[in-house]
C-alpha cells in the first residue's frame, strides 16, 4: 500500500505544478503580445509567487527519485534533452523577471527573455509528456532507446496543447487579478483560448490511442466510472469557465480552469493506471523498497503542509486586484574606495587564488564523499570527515561576508553613499 500513497504524492505535487506554475508560465507567454512597459506589469504580476509555485515540481522530483525510482530510470534517460531545456529555460526565466524588476525602467531584452523563456519551459514540459506517452523503449526496468526517442508527432502536439492550456490558465488568472484594459484583453482572449484548448484535448484523447502503446481496460467498470466521471467534472468545469470570461465575478473563470486541469489529471490517471510509464512499467515494479517508502511517505508528507502554508500565505497576502505600482529598484551598492584606511588592502592575486582554490576543493571534496558515506559504503572518508569538510567551508565564507560587511559591501541606503569620507578626504 506504501507505494499507492508515494503515488499520490507525486501526483499531488504535479498536479499543483501544472495549476500553479501553469498560469504563471501562461501570464509569461501573454507578456510576448504586451508592448512596452505592459510587459514589465506582468512581470510584476506575478513575481509574489512564481518561484513558490515551482517549489511542486522539487518535491514531485524528490519523490520519483526515491520513491519510483523506476521511473527515474527508465524516463529520465530517455527525455534528457527536454528535461534539460526545461530546467535552463525556468532559470533563464527566473533571471529575466528579477533583472526587470530590479532594473530602474523597462527593460527590453530581460523582458524578452521572461516571455521567450516560459514559452521554452512551456514547449519543454510538453515534449516530456508527449514523449512518456507515447512509450519509452525500456528493457529490465532501464531505458533501452535512443537520445530522440521523445520526439514523436504526439509530444509535438502535447507540446502545442500545453501553451494553449498554459495561455487560457494565464487568461483566467489575469481576469482575476487585474482591472482595466489588462483585463479586458485576457476576458476577450479567454473563449477562443478555451475553444483551444478543448480542440487540443480531444486530439490528444484520441490520439492517445494510437500513440500510446499501452492497452486501455475500459471494458473494466470502476475504470471506466472514474474516467468519465473525470470527463463530464472537465466538461462542467470548462462550462464554468466559458460563462465567466469577461463577466463578473472574476474569479469564475480562474476556478473553471483549476478544476478542468484537476479532472484532466484524474481522467489520464484512470486510464492508464496501474502503468505509470507505457507501455509495461508498473507502479508496483517501478517502486522502491518499503523501508524507503515509509522514510519518502513521513518526510514529504511533513513537508508537505509547509509547502501548502506558504503558497496559501502568499495567496492570502497579496488578495484582491494588483494595482500598486511596482516597488523602486534598490540604490547601487556603496562600497568604500580603496585609498580609505579604514579599509585593509586588497590581497594580492596569488593569494585571492589560493583561496578561491581551497574553497573548490572544500565543494568538491564534500560533493564526492557525500554518496559514499549517505550510502554506508564510506570508503574515502567517514560521516565526521563530512562535517568537518562542512564546518571548514561554513567558516570560509562568514569570514567573507564579515570581511565584506566591514568594508560597506552590503550598506544598500544610497542616501549616505556619497558623505562618508575618510580622513584623507577619499569620498566613499
């Protein structure tokens, strides 16, 4: 039974993923036919909660790694390369959308980048999907296939019916969250995007049966009870959806996308369960012993009413429509100029590299021990080796941030950045 609730725990965590990472990846993709400053505003928008949101997929990878680790093997070698420009494309977006909103105005190209990187995750996300689905060649529990294997006609198009949903998420949400002609646009962009949408889902549904070359037991009557309870929850939640865009309450049409997302999931899930990687692999096969189990079930579900606190903080703090204006980017960093004497000189470039040396031997001796001794094999060095590689690099670097507090690095008030000088008059 361990196994079933190591299940739900990772489709918990995708599940809130796509709802919560979903709109905000959508919101990105909409800033592309924003011009100008509008861009920033979005942006803005969601920067309370975007890296919360992708806290879910942390802990969905956590518990395919050490819970399943069977999916591990058999999917992560074989979507390697759309994991990874899915991982490159969410750090790229994260870069884009703090430099804009710590830029003094707008910022093109970071701008740019916010919107060209969530359309690249976005895509990313799809390919994985559309690749699992179709089935991933495998051969005693490994991936036997080749390194384009997930390329298939289906994860295109589940890619391109990922940016459709993503954009009618990002849609609702922004009816929800703004006034105005922000909000006027994401009403009338709403029905075509749902009319999207529902195109999308039915060629995936169907096209699932061709791609997929796992054998659906609809003749079984509890299965096929839960899928089409599933498909008639998505139908009613889209109804929802379609009534409320453009029309008050606002928050009608965010809520008919959750749930249509939610019964989408349980619907693909009572398809195709007990598999859990086509065409063969088993939720049962793919699992990892009971004593991982019980150690993966106790530790994500205490982390797990965390991770719900603090997006519902989130939500809860910033409730309500998005008017303020965005926050004033922070003043330039005051540092003291070298001729102060309250200020040691700069040590030379032998010694600045020596340290820096040190500092990467301490990482990567930590990194190469750390699986030998949390794998009991310890054959380079033990547990207390480990603390003290720690405590060794723990030490370096307060004694760098002490060294840099002192000289001023992190004074941010630049309102006195420019009055403090030394005695022999160097303005600092």
């Amino acid at each position: 039974m361990l196994e079933y609730a190591t299940y739900a725990l990772v489709l918990l965590s995708l599940g809130m993923y796509v709802v919560l990472d979903g709109y905000d990846l959508g919101v990105g993709m909409l800033s592309l036919f924003a011009k100008g400053e509008k861009r920033r505003e979005y942006g803005e928008l969601i920067a309370t909660a975007w890296d919360a949101n992708e806290s879910w997929l942390v802990l969905a990878g956590v518990a395919l790694w050490a819970g399943l680790p069977g999916v591990s093997a058999t999917v992560l070698p074989g979507v390697y390369l759309p994991l990874t420009g899915m991982l490159l494309s969410i750090i790229l977006r994260g870069m884009g959308l703090e430099f804009q909103s710590a830029s003094a105005g707008y910022r093109r190209g970071w701008a740019l980048l916010f919107g060209a990187s969530s359309l690249a995750a976005t895509l990313c996300q799809g390919l994985v999907l559309g690749g699992v689905l179709s089935g991933l060649r495998q051969h005693d529990g490994s991936f036997s296939g080749g390194a384009f294997d997930w390329l298939t006609p289906y994860s295109v198009l589940c890619a391109l019916g990922l940016v459709v949903l993503y954009l009618l998420a990002g849609a609702a949400w922004l009816q929800d969250k703004t006034e105005g002609a922000v909000r006027e646009r994401a009403g009338r962009a709403g029905r075509p995007l749902l009319v999207g949408t529902t195109v999308a889902a039915l060629i995936l549904g169907f096209g699932l049966e061709v791609a997929d070359p796992e054998t659906f037991r609809f003749d079984e009557p509890v299965r096929a009870a839960l899928y089409w309870i599933a498909v008639a929850g998505a139908v009613a939640a889209g109804a929802v959806a379609w009534h409320g865009f453009g029309r008050r309450p606002d928050w009608r049409p965010f809520a008919g996308v959750v749930a249509a997302q939610v019964f989408g999931l349980l619907a693909l899930v009572a398809a195709t369960a007990p598999v859990i990687v086509p065409p063969s692999l088993t939720l049962h096969q793919a699992s990892s012993p009971p004593s991982s189990q019980t150690f993966l079930v106790v530790g994500v579900g205490l982390c797990m009413p965390v991770v719900f606190a603090y997006n519902a903080y989130a939500w809860w703090a910033f409730r309500g429509k998005f008017t303020q204006a965005p926050e004033a980017p922070l003043g330039p960093l005051r540092v003291r100029a070298r001729g102060s004497r309250h200020v040691r000189p700069e040590p030379g470039g032998f010694v600045v590299a020596l340290r820096r040396a040190l500092l990467t031997v301490l990482g990567v001796g930590l990194a190469a021990v750390s699986q030998d001794v949390f794998a009991a094999v310890a054959d380079w060095i033990d547990p207390v080796g480990v603390a003290l590689l720690s405590a060794a690099a723990l030490i370096a670097w307060l004694r760098s941030d002490r060294r840099d507090q002192r000289d001023g690095v992190f004074d941010l008030d630049p309102a006195d950045a420019g009055t403090d000088a030394d005695p022999a008059g160097v303005r600092t």
